[in-house]
C-alpha cells in the first residue's frame, strides 16, 4: 500500500488480487449539508470535477465528463443524503468501477472519504493523484478560489502515488 498525507488530506492506493482501490479524504471548514450539496449538486459538481447529466437518483443513470478528460455513463447505487453516495462507472462493461463518498461531521467541519474501487492495479495511482487533485479544486471551490489546471496537478502527484516514486 502507497499512502501520502498532506495536511489533513490523506490518500492510499491498495492492490487486492487483480483489482486495485484509492481512498482519499480530507476534512472542510464548511457544514455537512453544504458539503453534500457541493458533491451532488450539477451545477457545483461542475465547478471542481465533473459536468454531470441524466437521472440523479437512486437507480437512476448518468453521463459525466470528468475535469480530467474521463467520460462515461454511471447509475447511482445509494444517495443517502447527506452521508453516504455510492456510484457505479461503466455500469454495463466488462470492467465497472464504483466510487463511494461518506461525509461525517467533524467538529466544525465536515470529513469527505472518496474511494474508487475496481480500478485496474497499473492505473490505481494515476487515479490516486487525480482524486487528489479533484478534492484540492474542491477546497477551492469551498473557499471562493479558482480550481488549480489539474493536468499540472496531477502531473505533480502521480509519482507520490506510484510505488517506484517514478
């Protein structure tokens, strides 16, 4: 397991078998219904990782176009406002991939946990460093800041996330 911490931002990649799994998370100065509606509102997903179109509820299906130049349809699995939102990527491929937020008070603030899971192993940290880079333009966004070119973002972050450090 590769794991970088940050502040309180924190982040792993694991392997388990063929498959490989990122978690990263980070604990924001803002409430948790406020963070909830900056990670399931269309209008404010658009503004620090993805434009987001389709059926937005439980079950329902989805197209997203990723500020990483990732696209593809998704269903929602759970929307269990405002804790617990599970998605799966490419629902009806041979290679799903699930993403799941939990969002927890924390004193203040509030802590957003994301997790990709089903991520082929040689790709886990290019999707570590991009997850990184998403919830820094979330910060971002939270605080009234332009979102950082996560191209260059994520260039920095690969090699912290890759074992080799290359």
């Amino acid at each position: 397991m590769t794991t970088v911490q940050q502040g309180s931002l924190t982040g792993w990649v694991n392997e388990a078998g063929r498959a490989g799994t990122v978690h990263v998370e980070d604990v924001y100065d803002t409430d948790i219904d406020d963070l909830w509606s900056a990670v399931t509102d269309p209008a404010r997903l658009a503004r620090w990782v993805a434009v987001v179109e389709g059926d937005l509820r439980p079950g329902g299906t989805f197209e997203a176009r990723f500020t990483s130049t990732a696209e593809g349809p998704g269903r929602i699995e759970i929307c269990d406002a405002p804790h617990h939102l599970l998605l799966t990527m490419r629902p009806d491929t041979a290679e799903p991939a699930e993403i799941e937020a939990w969002l927890t008070s924390e004193g203040e603030g509030t802590r957003l946990a994301v997790e990709e899971r089903g991520l082929p192993v040689d790709r886990a940290p290019d999707h570590a460093a991009g997850w990184q880079a998403h919830i820094e333009d979330l910060r971002a966004h939270l605080e009234g800041r332009p979102a950082a070119s996560w191209p260059d973002r994520w260039s920095e972050l690969i090699s912290s996330y890759r074992p080799d450090g290359a």
